[in-house]
C-alpha cells in the first residue's frame, strides 16, 4: 500500500516567478515526489507549492524549498495584504492516503527540528502539531506578523518558538509548521436568486455560529440570476463528513421551500471523501477499501 | 495514466490443486501482471483465476495460463456440476481503468487468434466480443457442451468457431473468449422476516422480469431471522448505475412498508461505481476524476 502525504507550504513572495520557479523546482529534484500545482498571488504577494509523495520525500522537498526561501526571499521588503511571519510562512503536512494524523505530526516536528537547526530559522508548530493549545489557531502564532513577532519575541516567553533560536531571523523570519486534515472546498448551489437564504443556511451551518464542526461557510450570489451559493470549506472531513453537510444543507433549504440544485467540488478531493459518500447513501455494511479494486491493486 | 485490463479465465479443473497452481503459476511468471484471486470449486470442477494489469501483459498472462491448461487438462475426464466446452472454457476481458470497451474486444480477438494458431484448439467469441447476435449469450454459445460440440461441430456450419479448426481439440475442446463489463456482487437488506417481499423485489427489479437493464436478482433469508436479502449481479454499472438499483429496490420496499437496513458489496468494485455514486447523491455538477488526488497521482 502507499502511503501518501500531502504538504502546502506557503511563502511570502508572489511576484517574482523565479524566485518561486526556483523554490517549486527545489521540490521536483526530490525523488518521489511530485509538484502537483504552483499558485503566484501578486496583491498577497504570496505563493502556495502543492506537494505529494511518500512521508520522507515530501519532508525532504519541504526542506529543500523552505532552504531555497530562505535564500532569496528578504521579508524586509515584502509588502502584501496577507498575514505573515516568515519567508516560510507556513507549512503543513496532510494525511492523504495509509497515513495517520500522527505520522504528519511526527513529520511536522522533524521537519521544524530541521529547518531550526540547519537555516537557524525559528519554528512554531500549529494546528495538530501545536505543543500547546493556544497554538492551534494559526491566526494566533501569527500574530503581530513579522515586524511585531520580531520585537516581542525578546521579550515575552509566551511567543519563545518550539525550536530554533529566541530571535527572528534577520531576512527569513519565522516558519510556521504543522498537520492539518485535507481540506474540501465545496459549494452547494440553491435554485432561488434571494441571497439571503444562501447568507442565512451559510450561517446555519458554519462551526462559527454554532453549527457544524469543522465547517467554515458564506453566502454567495452566482452568475446566474436564480441561483444563489452556499461555499464552504470543510476543513475536516472524516469528522464532519462531506455527505453529513450536503444533507444539513438540504435541510435548511428545504424549511426554506427552496431547491438545491447541484453542488461543486472545487480542486483536489481526497478519494475517500468520495467513497464514504457511497457508503453512506448506499447504507454499505462491512465495506473495506481493499475492495475497491484499483485500491487493491495499488496494495 | 495506467491502463488496467481485468482477465477472469474460468478452467474445467477444481480439484487438483498442483494443476490449478501450475495454471496460476503460468500467469504470475508475466511481468506487469497480478494475480488477484484463484478460486478452486470441488463439486463444479472448476477454477476462476482473477489477472489484473495492463492490457498486453494481461492478454499475454491469459494465453500462458490458457497453454498450460491444455497441456494439463483432459475434458474427457472431466466431471462437474457447471456446464463447460473447454480445458480452458471461458476467457472474458474486463476494461477496468482507462481503457474502453472496444479495446477489450480487441484484446479478446486477438488473443483468440493467438490461440487457435499456437495451440490449435478452436475459439468462439462471445458477449461484447461476439461476431453475430446469437454468441452473445454464454450459454448458447456452450450449447451441447464439449460432448454435444465435439459431435455437432463437424456438420452444423452455425456452430463454426470464429478462429481455428472446424473440429473440437481432443483433450481441451474449444475456448470462448469474450470481453464484458466488470460484474457488481450487490445485496439489500430488507428489515423483514418475510422473504416473499424479498423474492417480490428481486422480480420487479431483475431485467428477466422487465425489470432493470443488466440486473439479475434473487431473494433469500439472511441467517437474522428478521432480514431478508435481494441478492443481485450488477452486469453493467456503467448502463444501470449501483444508486439506480439502490433507489429502485428502496422504493419498492417502501411500497411494501419494508426498510433498506443495509446492503453489502462481495468481492471487489471498481472505484468508478462508487465515484459515481458520491457525484450522483450529492448532485455534483461538472466534476472530472482528475480532482480525485489518488487519480491525479497516478497520472
């Protein structure tokens, strides 16, 4: 069986292409693992590496592009509407496939152990990985970006990283490492063109205003005049399952008389999202995935 | 992406083992091929051996296996429950991943050619592989049996095999070689002990009956005394999906006042029928398989 892991790093950089050429090509010369998408965002001034591959390929190529980062990215310089405290902003680890949540876990605190030791950058775990729960929340490590960590972290041993020195580094900042579950982008479309019903159910089921965990949800219109969008991202969907939010979703809109008319699943999808999606609408009993043949073939 | 051909020659020998290894053994010596499965069946003297891999290692693991049936197996000592015209009696090709229909046919013709002319035993193509109407069905095909068309061969110019000579192999017979889709082992569980109702919907929903397309359907007690079971052979989910059958049974228990309480796939499925499920259920719009991560990694 393969073990898969995915990991997103994100750097503060999303205009120079080669400067982020230079980082995704960092990954591609790792064996074993693959580059499968580059994001630039020239007003975040921000990029997003997409990669995949077995546990230690994928950490290896982590390292290789937050080492790249490190060189050429000066965070002195860097101006952007996106949050930020290092060149390496931010990397996590997900579980995709015959990999536990701890595996990504372990990988996350080896790789920080690493990039500490080796770039003598300063690493804060995060999300699954946090040491403490304050550090769960991303937004909260991230505090004060760059320029206010940079000052506070001399002083107040509450912001000391888990690894790596008690100071930010010069050009590079701070790297933010962790695991996190996949996370699914899906949209629900309602066949009405009143948006404050996609606002209202938006709100109803996002963990944000008590509704389901792990859901994050907003109210949108589309470009069609009679259909209305509730986006959501799922940001874990083995506890709060894709099939459990479609039907929450329905629910709402049925008490509303309203329709829904399709729903979008946009990038990336991991395939037991889909599966346990069958299970559960086919009432399937004692399925193993080993009978999924193409499951069994990669055994 | 990889092309994945799925072979299940069905052998006229289920009870001496070292013949049936030696068979496998044949299969297993190709490169680029799986054996996945081989299954023995004393009363039926006969085995199924389940290859996967790509579409010429899987066609070249058929003809060894095929070879070394002839060599081994003699029809004229042959007894068994199932109706059989061959050492090597059936050989249907399965297009699993990335491959069509069409180059199953393809594969199944030329491995009949290859068998008529290397081993001299006479080959009939059947189902999709079939060269007119009347040899679609297997057991038409069979007709007679290999005592029946070692006879009726020599004078009824209907009974020409497609490849080969116009007269049975003496000891093999003949092989009918043909290519399908994969086949969905499907029951629903009914939460009654009255299995007439089970009996009734299997009626209602088998094609024999006028009932759904490529579904073929039994009803049974289940070893729970208040579970009754529709037993069923999904033959072409492409056709007649798994959730049109689901949602077919489903509303004619509803009508009969009776539950689903569940339902259980045997043996393997192909990812696709799941897939589809998820898509179907959830009203997925504009989806592609390549947003599956599994199935953008093996790209």
């Amino acid at each position: 069986m393969t073990k898969i892991v995915e990991c997103v790093p994100n750097f503060s950089e999303g205009r120079r292409e080669e400067v982020v050429g230079a980082i995704a090509d960092a990954a591609r010369r790792i064996e074993g693992v693959r580059v499968l998408d580059v994001e630039m965002d020239a007003s975040h001034n921000r990029a997003v590496v997409t990669l995949v591959g077995g546990p230690e390929n994928v950490k290896q190529a982590a390292f290789a592009c937050a080492s790249k980062a490190v060189e050429l990215i000066d965070l002195n310089k860097h101006t952007g509407e996106h949050p930020r405290v290092g060149a390496v902003d931010v990397i996590p680890f997900v579980p995709i496939s015959e990999v536990e949540m701890k595996d990504c876990v372990e990988l996350a605190m080896s790789l920080g152990q690493e990039i500490a030791e080796k770039l003598g950058v300063p690493v804060y775990l995060y999300e699954e990985a946090a040491t403490r729960p304050d550090r769960k929340n991303l937004a909260k490590v991230r505090r004060g970006q760059f320029e206010g960590l940079r000052e506070e972290i001399k002083t107040n041993p509450e912001r000391a990283p888990d690894f790596g020195p008690s100071e930010l580094h010069p050009t590079a900042g701070a790297v933010v490492v962790g695991a996190r579950e996949p996370l699914i982008a899906y949209n629900i479309n309602l066949g009405t063109g009143d948006v404050s019903i996609a606002k209202s159910i938006a709100k109803a089921v996002r963990e944000k205003d008590g509704g389901l965990k792990h859901v994050k949800a907003l109210g949108f219109e589309t470009d069609k005049e009679d259909v209305v969008q509730v986006s959501m991202n799922l940001v874990n969907y083995k506890e709060t399952p894709i099939f459990v939010v479609f039907d929450a979703v329905r629910s709402h809109a049925d008490k509303h008389g309203v329709p829904v008319v399709g729903s979008e699943i946009i990038g990336l999808v991991p395939q037991d999202a889909l599966v346990d999606t069958a299970e559960y609408y086919l009432k399937i009993q004692d399925f193993s995935k080993s009978q999924i043949l193409e499951y069994k073939l990669r055994e």
